[in-house]
C-alpha cells in the first residue's frame, strides 16, 4: 500500500487504501494484521486506521479478534446471494426513477463514465474500470433522488467488489462488462425507464450469476439462485 500524504482527507485516504487493498487482494482474505502495522505501513497514526478498519467491520469486510488484531473476512455464499438481492431490489427501480429525473447534464455525465470505463478496459487497466463502474452505477443512483439509497448500495459493493474483480479474467473480458453498462446507457439516453432498468438487472443478476458460480467453483450458470422473487 502507498504510503498517505498528511491532509485534512487523512482519513478518507486512509479508509480508501485500505478498501482498495482488501478488493485488490493486496490484503487477502483470512489474513490477520495489526492495526499498528497497518499505520506504520500506511504512514500515519494509528486513530484514522482504526476508525477506518471499524467502517470496514461494518461493511462486512473486516472483523475484529480481541487480542488478535483485525482479520480480512472471506465473503460467503449466501452473503453474496443476499447482497444481489438487495441489489436488484433497490438499483433497478431507482434506474427506473433515475431515468425520468435525470437532465442533459446527468446524461452527459454518465455518457463520459462510460467513455472513462470503456478507456480503461481497452488499456486493462482493471482496478481503473472498476473504479469508473462503480462511478457509473453512482450517477443513476443519486440521479433517482434518495442519496441514502445511493449511499447503502455503494457500500453494499465494497462486499463484493474483489470478487468482481477477479471475474474479468476468468468468466468475463472487462469489454463483456462494458457491453453491459452500454445496454443500460443506451436505454437512459433514449428515455427508456423500463428498458434501462430491464438492462440493469439484466447485468446484476448475470454478475451475481459469475460470482456465486465462480465462489462456489462451478460453471457459470450451475448454481442455483434464489433471486427470482425480487422481480417485480
């Protein structure tokens, strides 16, 4: 991890380097680390890499073992199936809602998202897209007015997202994962509601679908997922 420059952000940057380790793998799951470790690598006191790991504890992402330190967490199963299900409970209909609130400017915006994620999947530059698509999903979900809403489905891929990383060179190419955002770009610039929201859960539920299958060790599609009642 890069060390963190001394700012009034110290403690966003801290939380994000540390995010960013456990989803790249930098930390790997079942890994058990000190917080005063973590700080010396990082750079800085040991207070914001605290209040970060407790952020990170309640993401699911971390525990913490008294005595111990802090062990990187292994997401199960069920706890995937569980945030997909969410997922396509709260993001569809907010795409759905996004695209009759958002103007020309928001258009314009989630347009150059796309073009950044598309950039960086050409130049496999896979931690960059990553980046760009969570951004992208970001703009339709503050688009559609509930930026709570926005701010648990966020955090709710910070589960999940080291799995999705790790998608891209095994049951997916980033280009298939940019093909699925430019559905649902091409369903928000023609002012199709349903249609963006059809293409939106068209792409979770195929992401759900690859990572299940892919945690459990299976082929695509060779697991059973109990997601059909979250269709409205």
């Amino acid at each position: 991890m890069k060390q963190v420059e001394p700012t009034a952000t110290v403690n966003e940057q801290v939380l994000d380097a540390l995010r960013a380790a456990v989803i790249t793998g930098e930390l790997p799951p079942g890994t058990l680390h000190s917080v005063h470790t973590l700080a010396e690598q990082l750079g800085v006191s040991r207070t914001p890499v605290r209040e970060a790991l407790i952020k990170l504890a309640q993401l699911g992402m971390v525990r913490f073992e008294r005595n111990r330190g802090v062990r990187i967490l292994q997401t199960s199963l069920h706890d995937l199936e569980e945030v997909f299900a969410l997922r396509l409970l709260l993001e569809v209909p907010a795409t759905r809602r996004a695209v009759r609130l958002l103007g020309s400017d928001g258009r314009r915006e989630l347009r150059a998202v796309f073009e950044a994620m598309r950039g960086a999947a050409v130049a496999d530059e896979e931690y960059e897209m990553w980046q760009h698509d969570r951004h992208f999903h970001r703009v339709l979900l503050e688009a559609s007015g509930n930026g709570r809403l926005a701010e648990y489905v966020d955090s709710l891929r910070d589960m999940v997202l080291r799995r999705g990383a790790s998608t891209a060179h095994r049951s997916r190419s980033l280009d298939d994962i940019v093909e699925e955002h430019r559905a649902v770009l091409h369903r928000v610039e023609a002012g199709d509601a349903d249609g963006a929201a059809d293409a939106m859960r068209a792409h979770i539920l195929h992401t759900a679908e690859l990572l299940v299958a892919q945690e459990a060790g299976e082929a695509p599609g060779a697991v059973d997922l109990d997601l059909g009642w979250t269709r409205p």
